[in-house]
C-alpha cells in the first residue's frame, strides 16, 4: 500500500479509538462490514469515496484530514485555544464556531500553492511575534 494511504488507515483508527466506537459499531453506523472496517485499519483494502464520505461525516472531520492531505487542518487542529490560551480537548475544539471572514480567509488561503501557504504562514508568524512587548494594540 502507498504511504499515503497508511496515514488514511492510522487516522481511521485513530478517530475511532477516540470515538470510543468498535469496529462492529463503525461497520453498522456507515453501512458495511466489520471486516471492511478492519481492512481499511490495517491498510489491507481502500474505501470508495462514498464511505470515505460518510465516514468524514461520522467523525465530524474534513476528508483531507481522514485521507492525509489535510497539513493545515492538522497544525490547526493543534492549536486551537479557549480565552486563556490553553489548547481545546479535540471535542471541544471541533465545535469551534468559525465567522464568515474566518471561512473566507481559509477558503482563500487553501487556493493557493503549497509555496505561497508557506510564505503566507510564515509572515503571519512573523507579524504576530514582532513588537510582542514594545508594540500596544490599538484600542477601540
């Protein structure tokens, strides 16, 4: 099996370890076999993309996350924080209410290449680090 698809059966599993939910109740829950289920875990079979779709549906996560390809929803995952800057439980953070220029910022910036999401991550790192301490926010 390609690499890429291993990081599909760990997240799976990983997903579902999380969920607290057997392989039996995954199975029922999106319509196939336990033993498809335990295929797809141990990288012995893919899914097609319809149950690729419900299982993102099931678990609440984007497909990119589920299948590999999802190196910004992973970092973002990551660091998400309540009001006192300490990461959110996965559950938590998931429930997370994004505003319509927050979507729109993510829309945009998962248009463009992987270059340019690497120039624009690392000058918005280097915004909110410079002038920490010497620069005051502008009060409203």
């Amino acid at each position: 099996m390609a690499k890429k698809y291993l990081r599909f059966a760990a997240r799976l599993r990983e997903l579902r370890e999380e969920a607290d939910v057997s392989m039996v109740e995954l199975a029922r829950a999106i319509g196939v076999s336990d033993a498809a289920v335990c295929k797809w875990e141990n990288g012995q079979a893919e899914p097609k993309i319809g149950y690729i779709v419900k299982l993102a549906e099931y678990f609440d996560c984007p497909i990119d996350y589920l299948i590999g390809t999802d190196g910004f929803f992973a970092e973002a995952k990551a660091t998400i924080t309540d009001s006192d800057g300490k990461p959110l439980e996965r559950a938590k953070a998931a429930s997370v209410v994004l505003t319509k220029d927050e979507q729109g910022v993510i829309a945009s910036y998962k248009k463009l290449s992987p270059k340019m999401q690497t120039l624009l991550k690392e000058t918005i790192d280097a915004w909110v680090g410079v002038g920490d301490e010497s620069v005051e926010p502008d009060k409203e």
